[in-house]
C-alpha cells in the first residue's frame, strides 16, 4: 500500500504538518493553485511573553489568481529574515534546545531564490532532514497530468499519479473529501488528527499547535519523532 499526501507548501508548519509527512510514502506540495492570502505559505505563529505572535514574511503583490509556484518573496526578505531571528534570540534565548533549532531555522531560511514555492519547500526539506523524518518531497507542478481539474478531482489524480493506493489528509479536510469517491477510485480515504500533547513552555501556560519553532525549541529531535507518532487515523 502507497500513502500519498497533498498539502501546500506552509512556512514552519504545526506539528500535524509533520505527522502527515511523516504517516506517508509521498508527499506532494500542492505548489500549482492559486495563492491564498492570509494563509500559512508565507507566516505562522510562535510563542512570545508567553503569548501567541503572528510572524509573516512579504510576498510580492500580483493578480489574484496568481498560483504559489508564480509568487515571490519581497526583495525586503534578507531585513525581514534578520528581525525573525532577532525575534527568536529575544523569544527564546532560554528555551532548551535553542542553539540547535536556530541554526537549522537559519539555515532552512537561506534562500537562494525569491520563489515562493522553491524557498518553502526548500525550507521544509531541511528541517525534515534535522527531525529525521525521511519522506521523499515532489512538487504537484512536477506531476504531467490535467492541469485543468479543481479541488477533490485533481487530488485523486495526483494521487493516480504516483500510483498511491491511500491518500491520507488533515481531519480540517473532512469536509472536502467523499470517502465514497476515492473508493470508487480505488483509493482509500483516510483523516489524521493530532491528539492532545503539551510540552513546558517555560513557566507559560501551555498554548498548542503553534508553529514547529516552538516545537524544536522545548524538545529534542528525538522527543519530537516520538511525538510524529501522537494522532489517530479515521
């Protein structure tokens, strides 16, 4: 059995992210749709006093219907790269494992490119490799196929595709997946949820599902692999 999962490419992605690239044979990144602002391509959420702090990167403006692999960084990205890391150093100089995840942040942000796309999958291959997550990345605009189909059509075709027999999403996709199409497919439907898990945030009260920072921040590659493994599959 061959599990595929489809998910655009997200900028330090939560932790269930991470579990779905890691429950999969092959993962795609859904690079050819059209970008979504105020999505979690470009930004995402870490802990600062104690609180939740919303981090974004610029992207370019273009037209609306402008797809991620067509989007680009702003050419303020090297200024807007150095005050994240600043924001790091001041949010989380004390947290355990700081030293290690900020070279691996620093390093999965040293872009050489603009493109949106490349510059998040990119970054999201390098920290697969530091949490030892070993799933094989390809790109949905790399996949020949009918360019021309939406939504629910075009994830069973990528999943053809790479000859997938399960296809596997974050339970936030119940609603736009039909178990009974994929049958009918030959391809069976599955939803992953991540169960509850907390980890001391220094002496804050714990605040979940924030971006993977957080997570490599307080834990060990080693204590997050095991994490991987926390969620269910319906």
């Amino acid at each position: 059995m061959k599990r595929i999962a489809v998910m655009q490419p997200y900028l330090f992605p939560y932790i269930g992210y991470w579990q779905l690239l890691n429950a999969v044979d092959e993962f795609v990144l859904l690079d050819d749709v059209q970008y979504i602002q105020r999505g979690w391509i470009n930004r995402n959420r870490i802990l600062v006093d104690g609180r939740d702090h919303l981090f974004s990167f610029s992207v370019c403006k273009d037209a609306q219907q402008t797809k991620i692999n067509q989007r680009f960084f702003s050419p303020d990205f090297s200024a807007e790269r150095a005050r994240f890391l600043r924001m790091l150093q001041c949010a989380y100089a004390k947290a355990p494992f700081f030293q290690p995840a900020l070279a691996v942040i620093e390093r999965s942000l040293e872009f050489s490119t603009r493109n949106v796309s490349a510059c998040v999958g990119d970054s999201l291959k390098i920290l697969a490799d530091y949490l030892h997550i070993a799933t094989p990345f390809v790109y949905a605009s790399a996949i020949a196929g009918d360019k021309s189909l939406k939504a629910q059509d075009y994830i069973l075709a990528l999943t053809k595709s790479l000859h997938g027999d399960v296809y596997i999403n974050l339970s936030g996709g119940i609603a736009l997946y039909d178990k009974t199409v994929f049958g009918e497919h030959g391809i069976q439907l599955l939803f992953l949820k991540a169960l509850p898990h907390q980890y001391k945030q220094f002496s804050h009260e714990f605040i979940p599902f924030l971006s993977i920072v957080d997570v490599m921040m307080f834990n060990s590659p080693e204590t997050i692999k095991m994490m991987l493994g926390r969620y269910e599959l319906t």
